[in-house]
C-alpha cells in the first residue's frame, strides 16, 4: 500500500484511542488481536460500522491472564472513540468529553499515528460475515448496562450440568480471577439480555410432524 493511499484510510477510518493500557494486555478488534508494548495506544484505520472490541488483562510476566472484556461499537467515519486504562479495576473506562475531544484532536492531528495499530482490512470481509446479521438495534436490545460483556458476570452459565473441559478451565479461571464478585447473586444489569427460549414448544393445530420440526429446531422464538 501506497503512503497516500495509507494516509487515506488513516484519516477516513475510525480510532480506537487506548491510554495507558498495561504491556502484555491483550486487546482484539472483531476477528484480530494484538498484544500490547510499551508503545501501543490503539488501533486505527476502522471500517465505519459494527465492531466488538475486547480485551483481557495480564499478570506482569505476560503469562497468565483475565477472563475477557468486551464490548460493541457502531464507528462512524474518522470518528475517535477514548478508553483510559484503570489501573485498580483493570478496566477501560470512558474519559469525560472534554477529555475525548481533546484527545480526538490530538489524534486526526496524526500525534499518536506511530502508536496505533493498523486494523488488518483483509480480515475485515471475514468479520462483515460473522456479523452480517448485527445491528445497532440489536446490540442495545441485548447488551449489559453500560456496554460491557464479560463472562464473569454469567457463570450461571456453568452451573447445573455436565461440563466440558473448556468449562472446567473456564470455571477454574473464574474463580481465580480479582473480577468474579464474591456475591453469589450477579449484578443483573451487567449480564447480557438473553432471549428465554422454552424447553418445550407447544402450539394448538399444529400437526406432529411440525411440532417436532420446532423442537428440535427452536428457531421461532428468535425471530
């Protein structure tokens, strides 16, 4: 790719601005991940849309690491979206709006250009894919409170049956992890807004054939 061309994308694209991020963190974009240096601050060159972003904190030496954080975003062209680093909660959390417009400035100023990571774009048609079906609308329906997902907050998830041993180290981490809450009732606001879909599907007039057909395929509750 050209430098005009690079420059192109770099202004029309989005930014994500991340600030203060620990070394190791890893952090990932839709389909794409990055470990974090001591120089990164963000990934830039955005596609406008629909794109999760996520994120799992490390220990110092890199090698072990927090369940993830993630959340949605729907980017508009060149637009600039500021995370700073909490330290004590290991969090990305919002900065005030003085703060993201200043920063935002800082950032189409191309003053953190050397900072950002590039969003791989030949990984895009892969994401656009997966998420054809994402919409704006969808995400608020089923979101948290406050935007964030993380599986800390539905170990309900775990409990109650067989396990594989991906959900046996998933539990284990857990319940490791300085994020699970100590309470054994889980904020609700923070947990992701499931669509309940009944064990057994009955409907009047319908005959055999289809009432099997609906339950072992339970798509119309989803529709």
């Amino acid at each position: 790719m050209d430098s005009e061309k690079a420059l192109e994308l770099v202004k029309h694209g989005a930014t994500l601005l991340f600030l203060d991020v620990p070394q190791y963190t890893l952090v990932g974009i839709d389909t794409q991940i990055f470990a974090v240096g001591p120089a990164f601050k963000g990934i830039k060159m955005i596609p406008p849309g629909i794109h999760f972003v996520f994120y799992s904190s490390s220990t110092r030496d890199g090698r072990e690491f927090s369940p993830t954080i993630g959340f949605f975003v729907d980017v508009a062209p060149s637009q600039v979206i500021v995370r700073k680093w909490n330290q004590q909660d290991e969090w990305l959390t919002k900065v005030s709006e003085e703060e993201e417009e200043r920063y935002s400035q800082a950032v189409r100023s191309l003053e953190f250009d050397k900072n950002l990571g590039p969003y791989n774009l030949k990984q895009y048609g892969e994401w656009r894919h997966l998420s054809n079906y994402i919409t704006k609308d969808v995400v608020e329906k089923f979101e948290p409170v406050g935007g964030e997902i993380t599986v800390t907050y539905e170990s309900a998830i775990l409990k109650g049956g067989p396990k594989t041993a991906m959900e046996i180290a998933l539990d284990t981490q857990m319940k490791k992890s300085k994020f699970t809450t100590s309470s054994t009732e889980q904020p609700k606001g923070n947990r992701f807004y499931y669509t309940s879909i009944p064990r057994i599907i009955k409907h009047k007039g319908m005959s055999g054939q289809e009432l099997t057909s609906m339950n072992l395929d339970k798509v119309s509750p989803l529709t």
